[in-house]
C-alpha cells in the first residue's frame, strides 16, 4: 500500500477515537437539559418514547 494511504487511514482512527459520542442518551444527569421560565422539561420513560429522543422540551406561557 502507499504510505499516504496509509498515514490517511491511521489520521482517520485517530480522529474517530476521538469524536464524542452523537446520540440522545444521557447518562449522567449534569448533562441533561433543565425546565427553566421558559420550558419545561418533560423526561419521557422507555416505554413511552418516540424514537431515541428521551425529551421534549415545552414552551411555559
């Protein structure tokens, strides 16, 4: 194989090693959004969720 092919690749595995994760799971709750004035918060059970979205955010009037 050619060297440049090879330095691309193992750039690539770098990166992705450190790429953070993209998906709506929360496992911590510091990184959970909060109901404030303006929204509310609702945290949605398995059972009742729609897709991977774990969350809906509702405008307070």
């Amino acid at each position: 194989m050619k060297p440049s092919i090879l330095i691309l690749m193992a750039l690539a595995f770098v990166l992705s090693g450190c790429a953070t994760r993209n998906d709506n799971g929360c496992d911590n709750v510091t990184c959970r959004p909060l109901s404030d004035s303006h929204h509310l918060t609702i945290w949605w059970p398995n059972d009742m969720r729609n897709g991977v979205q774990d969350y809906t955010q509702m405008p307070v009037r």
